[in-house]
C-alpha cells in the first residue's frame, strides 16, 4: 500500500510556454508519489510537444518513482509529445545509470545547454 506521507512530501509546479513545459519537482519520488507525478504531468501530453521534468530538487527516487518515468515517457512518446529530465541528482543519476535509461531520459539540457522558456 503507498504511503500517504511520500505522497505529501512530493509537489510539483507547471510553468507553460507555448508548446512547451518545464515541470519543476520537490521531494521524494518513491512510492506514494509516483501517481501524484503521473496525474500532474500525463495532462500535458499532447498539449506540450516538450515536457521536461526538473528533478533538482528530487532527494531521493525508488523503483516506483522510475515507473512513473518511464510511464510518462511512454505515454509522452504515444502522445506525439518528447519527455526529457534536467538535473539530476547522484541517487537519482544512479538509479537511471544502473537501469539503462539514463541516455533515454536525459539530452543536450543535462550536458549543460540551457533550455530556454
């Protein structure tokens, strides 16, 4: 059962440009949280052909949190939309790292281009 206080500890905030959104997350993406990201970003597909998830403030992810992910870039993906995520943490970097999914979910932005809104 997930448990209500990692959903609490997770927030996230929407800015929109155009076709654009830069999704800014707080917290902890674990168990919990994951459908709280899920229901906040699966709206913006195909509305936003680029959704990129600021994850700087993401202390810490677990295996649900990188199904919500991987969920979302799918979805994304289906959609018409392209699903990237910026900023990374250690924990977070390795977790992508050790699943593979790194190169996947990470580009240009992550190697110190700067996106701009």
């Amino acid at each position: 059962m997930p448990d209500a206080t990692a959903a609490n500890s997770f927030t996230l905030e929407v800015e929109h440009k155009g076709s654009k959104a830069l999704v800014h997350c707080h917290g902890r993406l674990v168990a919990g949280a994951a459908k709280p990201l899920f229901d906040g970003v699966k709206p913006l597909i195909p509305e936003c052909k680029l959704i990129v998830l600021d994850l700087a403030d993401v202390k810490s992810m677990d295996s649900m949190g990188l199904g919500a992910l991987v969920r979302l870039y799918v979805s994304a993906s289906g959609g018409g939309s392209r699903l990237e995520l910026i900023h990374l943490g250690k924990q977070v970097r390795e977790l992508l790292g050790l699943t593979h999914l790194l190169s996947v979910l990470t580009d240009m932005c992550e190697q110190g281009v700067t996106m701009r809104f």
